[in-house]
C-alpha cells in the first residue's frame, strides 16, 4: 500500500514538474520570438505604389488569416479552447514594407485564442479571435469542419475543415480570406501528431478616398505538420507549415474536454 502510495505522490510530482517546465519553455519561446514581431500603421499604405501594395497584400494574406490555429479540439473531448494562442509567419518582401513603413520587417505575428466544439455527427464548429499587435488591427474568424475515423479504433481521422478570416479596426483597410484544409492525425496516448495540406485566397484592399489602389487578391496552397502535448485537461500545441516561400509557426496552450 505504501509502495502504491509513493508511486502515486511521486507520478504527481513528475507532472507538476512536466507542466512548469512547458510553462517555462513556452514563455522563454516568446520572450525570445515577440519582441521581433512587428506591427503597423496600415494607413500609410495610402502613400504607397500598386507594385508595393501587391507585395505586402501576399505578406498579410500569409500572417492574418484563420489557418494559423489548428486543431484546438481534443481527439478524446467535445470541446477545447486555447488561450495564449501565439503565431509568426516569415516576410518575402521586407524591403517593400521598408518603404512604405520605413522600418525592416522580418516577422508578422498575432496573438489571441481559439475555441473548437465537436458533436457526435462528426461535425465541429470553430472561433478565433486575434490581436495584431501594437497596431490597432485583429483577425476574427469562423470554421466549420468535419472529422471521421479510418481503421478502426487504431486512432487515426482524417479531418476536412472549411474556414473565413477577417481584419477588423479601421475600416478602411480590410483583408478577408477563405481557406480549406484537409488533415490526417493519430492519437498516440497523451499525444496527437498530424499533417495537413490546404488552400487559400484573399482579398486586400484599401478605401482612402484619395488612395488610387487596386484590391489585390492572393491564392496560396500550404502543407502544415503538428504535435499535441496532453497533460490531464491542459494541452501544448505546436504547428509548423510552409508554403509559397512562406514558412510560419504556431504555438498554444489550453485545455479541453
């Protein structure tokens, strides 16, 4: 009984001290990450040339949209939400963003907290709500998807996921996108792995009055790789994906049931 007992007190420690730890390595990874993620005053794009505007559309379209959060919701639950929801995605035209901001660009990021509910249908609906920081600006967004089992109970799904996106603040700069994904994923005991592959198109456009700017629209197609980290009810989620020159990652912490 007693050997019982100090397996339990000592199995509840290894845990405290494996959530402090992703605790602190997650706060060590934004500490380091954040501070080099930029934000903007988007009205100085009335000054710019169609030539920039299109190059920093394909930058925006790539940060600010619904398919940074993946996967919030447990294999095993109905529903999860994630806070302290953190994204950064890489820039192409840094020197576009020069000119028209005037300061070196290297990263875009957001952060903010999704939310997935799943019904015994298979069917999931998902929110996001995003802070751009430091400029004004947010993302909020909407998904509707669909999850069924293959092999069995050997733990794989192939999840498909429809999604929109829009860039809320001032009204006269607006960036929608829809975006589909289609994933494959496999639940491995307190953990889930998987792989997506998925498509987008946006819209960036601007309504200065005296502004002369075309709207731009940008497709982009995107492959995406994740591993879920499940301490009791509390996950760690990381997502890694690339596409059209873009690379971006994703980190979140929450919990679901």
């Amino acid at each position: 009984m007693k050997g019982l007992m100090a397996r339990a007190v000592a199995s509840r420690r290894n845990e405290f001290r494996s959530r402090a730890s992703i605790r602190c390595g997650l706060l060590l990874v934004l500490g380091m990450v954040a501070p080099s993620v930029q934000a903007f005053d988007f009205d100085r794009l009335r000054d710019a040339s169609q030539a920039d505007f299109r190059a920093i559309a394909e930058d925006a379209a790539n940060a600010y949209q619904f398919r940074q959060w993946q996967h919030i919701r447990p294999l095993t639950g109905y529903w999860g939400l994630g806070a302290g929801v953190f994204s950064a995605s890489s820039v192409q035209h840094d020197d576009a963003w020069s000119r028209v901001f005037g300061q070196d660009t290297s990263l875009l990021g957001q952060i903010g907290a999704a939310g997935e509910i799943a019904f015994d249908s298979g069917w999931s609906v998902g929110a996001t709500a995003a802070a751009i920081p430091d400029s004004g600006y947010g993302v909020l967004g909407a998904s509707l998807g669909w999850t069924w089992p293959v092999a069995g109970q050997s733990g794989w799904e192939i999840a498909a996921r429809g999604a929109y996106s829009s860039m809320i603040g001032e009204n006269d700069v607006e960036l929608d996108t829809v975006g589909v994904d289609l994933a494959l994923r496999r639940r491995l005991r307190v953990m889930t792995v998987y792989g997506s592959a998925g498509w987008s198109t946006s819209r960036f456009d601007v309504s200065f009055d005296e502004s002369a700017l075309d709207a731009e629209t940008v497709d982009a197609g995107r492959l995406a790789i994740g591993l879920s980290r499940w301490l009791g009810a509390i996950f760690v989620n990381g997502e890694a994906s690339a596409g059209s020159d873009y690379v971006n990652a994703t980190l979140s912490v929450g919990f679901g049931i």
